[in-house]
C-alpha cells in the first residue's frame, strides 16, 4: 500500500508513539470520528503497513545496556544462509543490514555485557567471518520509520 494520505501517516506516527490510544482520542487528534479511525487502522493493518503492536521495553531496567554495531565480513566459506537464520532468531540481534560495496552485513546489538559481544563475535568468527565492532557510548535518539 503506497499510496498513504497525510491522514494515513498522522495515524501511524501517532500509534508509534502511543499503540494503545483509544480510537476516540486517535481520532480526534486527526479529525475523525472514533468509527472511521478504527477502520483506517484495520485497512493499515490488512495491507500490511501496521505488522504489529509491541511494548517499548528500557533496555537498562531489562539488563540489556550495551549496544554493539557490528561489521561482518563473511569469507568465501561463510554459511551465510544458515548465519542469517541464527541472527534472525537471536533476541540480541535487533537489526541485520545487507550493505552496499564489499559483501558485508551490519548488524545491531543489544546485550547484557562485553563477554555477551564477544561470545557473539566468536561464534561469527569460527563461522568464517571477519568482525568488526563498536560500542555505543550515548544514544541521542532512536527512531522508527515515520
């Protein structure tokens, strides 16, 4: 669904910042009534634009405070279908990037402590990779897509 209205996108950058406002208030702040609201939200959803809902968690009070970036280089010898397939199913795992140029993936973290990274880091490694990280000192902002 591309064709999204400026109403479209008032709803979904409202629901990213609050999932669970109740269709009344969301439609008021966008000029519908609670009715119309709720079937923009069903018709995002049965097109695929809204996947889901999900609890913003902080990282800090759930033990996860480290955030790595990590570079991946995979060798001529890489399982790099099976290597995918670990990280999609790695709960630290929260983003994996194909990139441009040389044949590598970015990858971001979100673990417990150092050995964690290099726990993960060994295991890219045995599998045939090149890795390289970097640990976030400060995050300014994050952002989702809209």
């Amino acid at each position: 669904m591309s064709n999204l209205d400026h109403t479209d996108l008032r709803i979904l950058a409202i629901l990213q910042a609050d999932g669970k406002l109740p269709y009344q208030e969301l439609g008021e702040a966008v000029g519908l009534s609670a009715p119309a609201a709720f079937q923009r939200v069903r018709k995002l959803e049965t097109a695929g634009v809204i996947v889901g809902y999900h609890a913003r968690i902080d990282p800090q009070a759930a033990g996860k405070p480290l955030i790595a970036f990590v570079h991946v280089h995979p060798g001529p010898d890489a399982p790099m279908p099976q290597l995918l397939t670990r990280w999609r199913r790695a709960p630290a795992v929260l983003e994996c990037h194909r990139l441009t140029g040389a044949d590598r993936y970015l990858l971001k973290l979100r673990l417990e402590n150092v050995s964690a990274l290099s726990a993960f880091l060994d295991g890219a490694r045995r599998a045939g990779c090149t890795v390289e990280s970097e640990l976030a000192v400060e995050t300014a902002f994050e952002r989702w897509v809209v």
